[in-house]
C-alpha cells in the first residue's frame, strides 16, 4: 500500500509555512498539470503559474507571493524547487535496505562491514575491504581489494569498484559504473606496439558524490584520480586518471575529463563537454553542451563551442562546403578591402 | 554440427518465387562476394550487381528483373534485404534457451515465473517481479523490485533492471544495458551542493524493443520514461528521464535525449545526434549524425548540425582561427557594402 | 608491506647504465615533483628538465645528457618514457591472480580451463569455452558458449563475453566492457516496424590487446569483426559490426567506428573520433579529438574536424548565427568582387 502523509508533516519537515488543511493526506508528488487528488505539486518556475488555477493537486508549494493568488491548500517557502527536492524522499520507490547480508554473496573473511550492511545476492568482496554503517550493496556488484566506502552508501547493482578505492559517505554508484579502472596509459614501444604504464594510484571519492549508470573514473598513473565532496555525475562520464574534479561541480551525460585535468569547484558541464588532458578549469565555469576546451580557463563564465548549428541537411551540406572556403572568403575579403582604397 | 535446411522450405518460408533446384541445401549465409558452396547469398544494394556472376553461392535472393540474368538458384522477392533479414534467425549461432532456472538463481518467492522461462546462472531477482513466458535471462543479470517482462524476452549477460520497470513482449536487452537509473535530478541546495530529487516514475518499454550494450534509460521524476513499440536502440545511448520515444524510431550510438524530450514515430537518428531537454521533435523526423537539436522540430525531414567538415589538421587550425573571427568577417564585409553605394 | 628493489636489480632489468648507488632501495615510481625517499622518478618531457635540481626521488630515469649535469643516482636510458613504463608493472597493486577457481563460479563441463587459471566468484562460463593458461577471470563475468581466450589474458569483473569471440594472448579487458553483443542490423519491415538481422558473425581480437572499461565491441553480422594486435583501446568506445581495426592502433575514450570501417595500422585517434560506415582509413592516421570521418583516407597525415572553437557563450551564439549565414556572406563578397571590376 502506497504510504500517505498528513500536509501538517511534511510542512514541519520542510519548515515551510502552511496555509490550509494542515490534516489533508498527501500520498504522491507530482506536476501542477499532472496532479490528481492525494498529490502534492509544486510551483518552481514562474511560466507555470498560469496551471495553479486548474490543478487538482491536493496541495501546492509554491512562493509566498503566489500564494497570495491561490485559494487550496499550500507549503509557503522562498524555494519551492528545493522543497520539492527535499520532500522527494518520502515517496521514493526503491526498495529500501533489508540490513541483511545474503548468504550466496562472497565476502573475504578480512572484510569489515560495519553496522547494518545490506549485501546483495552473489556480490563479491575481496580481502581487506571496510564497508560502513548503513552501506547497501546491490546484486552482482564487485568490491575490490583494499576498498573502503564511508557510510550509507547506496551501491546498485552491476557496479565494478576496483581494488583501493577510497570513497566516502552517502555516495550512490549507479549500475554499470566501473570505478578505478586502469588509466589510458600506454608508451610506444618502438617496434609499433605499446608497453603498458601500469596505473599506480587509485581513486579518491568525497562525500555525498551521485556518479551515474555507465560511467567511469579511472585510477591513477601515480597519484591518485581525485572527485570531491557533493560532485554529480551523470550516466556515461569518463573521468580519466588523475583528474581533480572540485566540489560541488555537475557533469551531465557523455562529458569526458581526459587525463590530469583539474576542473575547479561548483562548475556545471552540459552535456558532451569535454576537456584536453592536463588542462585547469578554475571554479565556477559553465561548460555549455558539447564545448570542447582546448586551453586552461582562469575567468569564472560560460564559455561554449559546439557543432554547427541545426539546419537543414541540404542547407548543412552547402554550409559545410563553405566552412572548408573560410581561409579563401578571408583572402578575398582583404583583397576587395584593400583595392577600396 | 552446422544446421542445413532445403532452399525449397527457404522460398516457403520466405514467400518467395523459387528458380533452379529446390533441394539444393543451404548451410550459411553470406555476401555475394565471400559466398562459399553452401551459402545463400542476397543482392540487395543494386552496386554490386556486378558480383552476380561471379559469385560461388549456391543460391542468391534477388529481385525479379535481376533474375532474368542470372543462371543460378535463386529466390525471388521485392525486397531481398527483407528476405535475408527473416532468414538470417535460421542461421543464428545465439545458444537456444534451455528452458531451465539454473539452481544459482536467486529468484524472489514471490516472482510470478510464467512457462518455459531460462533463468542462467547467478541471475537476480527481486520481490513481486513477472517474467513472461519463453523469456531467458542471462548469466548475472539483475532485476529489481515489482518489474515486469512480457513473453519472450531475451535479456542478456550482466544487464540491470532497476525496481518497477516495465516491458513488453519481444524485448532484447543487450549486455552492459542500464534500465531504470535514477534520471540526474538535483536541486541546488544553496550550500554550494546539491540537494537529489528522487526519481518516483518508472520505465515502461514497448514491445519489440531492441537496446544495445551499455545504453541507459533513466526512470523517470514523477511520471515514467516510455519506449515505444518497434524501437531499436543502439549501444551507449543515453535516454533520460521522462523522455517519450515514439514506435518506430531508431537511435544510433552515443545519441542523447536529455530530459523530457519527446521524440516522434519512425524518426531515424544517426550516431552521437543530441536532442535538448524539454523539446519535440516530429514523427518522420532524420537526424544526420552528430546533430544537435536546440529547438523543437516540427517538420517532417532531415536536420543536420555537425562538428566541422573533415581537413588537415594544419586547414583546420587555420580554420579554428577564422570561425572566432567570423562576427569580424561580416562587419568588414558591411562596410564594403556601404562604401559601395 | 610495500616491496622493494634495489636500484641494480631494476638497471639490469631495463638494461640502463647506473650511475650511483646500485644498491639504493625504490619502493615506489613518483613524478619528479611528487617523489619522496624511496621513489624512483623519471624525466621524460624536456620542459620538466628544472625539476631535476630539486627532486627528492632517491632515483631518477634520463637521458644521457641529462645526467651530466645531475649529481644524485641515476639510470640512463635513450626512452626514459619506455623505461618508467617497462619497470611500471613491478609496483603495480592489482591484486596478483591466485590460480584458483571459485567455487561459486558456475563453468560448463565441457570448458578447457588450461593450466594456471584464476577464476573468481559468481563468474558464468558457457559451453565449449577454452580458458588459455595463466588466464585470470574477475568475479562476475560471464564467457558465451564457444569463446576462446589465449595465454595471459586478464578479465577484471563484470566483463560480458558473447558466444564465440575468440581472444589472443594477453589481452586486457577491463570491467563492463561487452564483446560480441549483436550488431545493430535491421532491415524496415514495411510496416513501421523493424526486422532483425541476426548477427552470424563472431569476434576475433588479436595479441596484447587492452581494451577499457565500458567498451562495446559488436559481433559480426556475416563474417567476423577483427581487432588486430597490440591495439589499445579506451574506456566507452563503440567498435561496430564488421569492423576491422589494424595493428598497433590506438583509440580513445567515445570513439565510434560505424559498420564496416577498416582501420590501418598505427593509426592515433583522439576522444570522440568517428567515421562513417563501410569507410576505410590507411595506416598511420591522425585523427584528432572529435574528428568526424565521412570519407575514406588513403594518405597517412593528421586529420581533423571539431566543434567550434571554445569562446564566451556569448559569442558562441553570435558565432553561431553567422555560420547559419555563410552561404549567404559567400554570395554577398562574390556580388562586391564582381562590382569592382
């Protein structure tokens, strides 16, 4: 049965001011559009105000001075979005950990799981590896030698976590994510093949990291890959050795860090953003979608690159054709400004 | 040993007009190029007709006009590409399910298993989970709370099915696959983090789907993500949360629907096309490879962006140079427009 | 407890000249800025040739010319890189195989383990499967019916192997990497829908290869797809059905190679390289980061296309507007160079 909340609750949950039935049950979240009776909606950006007269949300939060506008029940706070982000927990579907270790996972005997570990069936731990309290690790996943995970940590199924990885509390590891891999370091070896470089370090995760499903981060040549506190991550990143990714700093679907970049705290990188090995992004930099960087960027901004903009493919084909001219409409440009004078 | 099968109970199956020797025995298939004795050969892309005589195949599916003027056995259709394509199951070396639940399973109590399920080794399964008859489920795989599979799934090695996702009948998942990630959803926490909205929607896939390795569809916010019927999906796409995927369609490698986009029917993305969050695309829609889409499409036809043209890396620095000066460009050539007059 | 060499031990290893203290003990390879006592670091960029003077590494790997003007231990070598490298493996901390076979691993009677293999927990092995000696399979993976894998290879965890993929020696695969899915080969149906065309083609990969975490390499669809010897390639790359790819290549992270596509020798590709289905590119290919192939290559050289330029997003948009006008600035100059005569 679907779990259900008197709006008096959530509203000291959220320390939101409530107007109305503070007894009404809230069984749901869901859009202004969307909402059916039991649900809880949420008015966060302003071009959906004109949907607050016609929803039958059981109750709205919403901003103060909307609410002054709305005759149904609300939760009164300064940031709606966040109240919503906060209260999302309650309704959540994943099953919640069962504290228990299956009995087909194997676990080294040198293995320290702390209070109330959950284990899944068939994961595999090896020798010397700490699990903190309230860790879950979901089926099949593999923790390697000398790992360590702080507490609550959330592990989903199919997650490879190679040998001496350290991570930290209230981490999430999305299915398919492989954490500490080998770094992508190779010399020529002169006869037209290539000597490995063994990959000494390992990988170094902070607290409340989210790193989603398909998505890499490699361990490092000497020095350890470092992601920092409060860093999320999106499906299908690659985080190549030994990249610093600062705090707070978000990285949506396909971005790659190639080797030893430092990417600074509280950035946000679209999708596709991508950035040369060895180069420092300082702090508070936007990596709109597909920005390719290709030097060091010192001045907080949003800086972009991109594929061409979206035509036609017939228009693109004409268009391509002239991009390859640019050097020769340049030459002819000075040529006519020239004879001008 | 080899299956072999007439090509007279071919061109029954197929439906096809049978000319030469009905009782010769097909054991393979093949181009016609490579054809050895025993193989069936097609000629579908007009091309390579020229290979028609030479060919060692014992048998060529073609169309009619080309049969004229060819003296071997052949199968006759409007569409050889097709015929080859519902021949080619015949021939598949893919291990035929074996019906049974390997002992190592960890399957749910509760799991509803219907007839004739292969269940392969170290698989998991949760709580309340259905599986439809004649699905196999490969080696270590995972399936979550409450989920669903229609008839005749074929799930393979090592893929993740989070809690309450939904499939239905005919549906391949290819290894490494990721359905029911948590789609990336955060608010800003206004400490410099991030605070997780947790993601209460589900997955509902359609019915002969097809999903390539290591590609993710996100669950969705608060409504599901949806698939739709006939979809084909290639490996490392990222399918975001609440996205909409019309019946249909087909996705090449490394494409990305960021969040909430709806994307039409029979719409065909080339490879590493992207689609912006929240926008639409149309029915009957192409997007060449790597084309970026950053407003709604709502016109039938093929859209194009793409990185630059193919050049020497030496043209292209160059080129790299005039692009940033482009602005520049225009506003020189104003000038000599004005000083014209 | 960290091992140790003496200095001697790994000059005669790496067939270096020493200068200094043969018996000095390394226990671990450092950068020449990072180095503590212990450390054996190396120079190989001249631009860090100043770091010399205030290294503390107890060793240092150079060039001859270097050492002259160096005082402390030393071995000297024409490839200082090669070197660090070759000696890399020696502090390697991946956990050293056991030679033993799980006994949760689940392995068809029928399998050919050879001599010295290492099978770890949970890990599935079909039907007919060869295991080369010295083979070492990480907990988890699963190894299709008919799979051959040679001498030496190292399977980390949650590696997916397909039916009938035949491995060389020594070849890496590190976790999630899935080889051997189906191609992704449908023809229309007629209807709206899609038919499959089974994939008959295995996988053939050669010597020494290494391939990363989250990395797709797709079965044939009628012959074989061929990676040749001594390839490295990177984690979430996309080698496509029927592709062949040529000895001593190296591919980076997000590269794509679509149907078809032969590869040369030798050839570099930077991240998120592609090429076109059926194209051929010749041996000793550059293609740098993001370079997008859509004709065949026959001459060896360095070759580029890209996003645009990294500039403010500011000016990406005007930028942007103005490559939607090249065709038009194009007509407007040949208007003025017509006027002027």
């Amino acid at each position: 049965m679907k779990q259900d909340y008197s709006l008096g609750e959530i509203a000291a949950f959220l320390k939101a001011e409530l107007r109305g039935d503070a007894d009404v049950r809230i069984s749901g979240l869901s859009s202004l559009e969307n909402a059916v009776a039991g649900d809880l909606a949420f008015l966060a950006n302003p071009k959906y105000t004109s949907q607050l007269g016609g929803t039958r949300a059981e109750a709205v939060i919403l901003r103060g001075e909307q609410a002054d506008s709305f005759s149904g029940n609300c939760l009164i706070l300064k940031n709606p979005y966040l109240g919503y982000a906060e209260i999302s927990a309650w309704f959540s579907r994943t099953p919640a950990p069962d504290g228990n270790v299956h009995p087909s996972a194997v676990i080294h005997s040198s293995v320290d799981l702390k209070d109330n570990v959950s284990v899944g069936a068939n994961v595999v731990v090896d020798e010397g590896v700490v699990i903190g309290s309230g860790c879950c690790i979901g089926a099949n996943s593999f923790i390697g030698g000398g790992s360590v995970l702080g507490a609550d940590c959330l592990i989903a199924a199919n997650v490879s976590i190679y040998h001496d990885v350290i991570i930290g509390e209230g981490v999430t590891l999305h299915s398919g994510s492989v954490i500490g891999a080998d770094g992508f370091g190779f010399a020529p070896n002169g006869e037209g093949g290539w000597q490995k470089i063994h990959q000494l370090g390992g990988v170094r995760i902070g607290d409340w990291v989210e790193i989603g499903a398909c998505t890499t981060v490699d361990r490092g040549a000497l020095e350890d890959t470092v992601v920092g506190n409060s860093v999320i991550i999106d499906n299908h990143v690659q985080i190549a050795h030994n990249c610093v990714v600062g705090d707070g700093t978000a990285i949506a679907a396909f971005c790659a860090l190639a080797g030893s970049v430092k990417l600074g705290r509280n950035c946000v990188l679209g999708g596709y953003a991508t950035v040369t090995g060895h180069l420092s992004v300082c702090d508070n930099v936007t990596l709109t979608a597909h920005a390719y960087v290709t030097k060091s960027i010192k001045v907080p901004g949003s800086y972009s690159s991109s594929t061409t903009p979206l035509m036609s493919s017939i228009q693109w084909r004409k268009t391509a054709v002239r991009i390859g001219q640019l050097e020769d409409i340049v030459q002819r440009l000075k040529r006519l400004e020239e004879n001008k004078d």
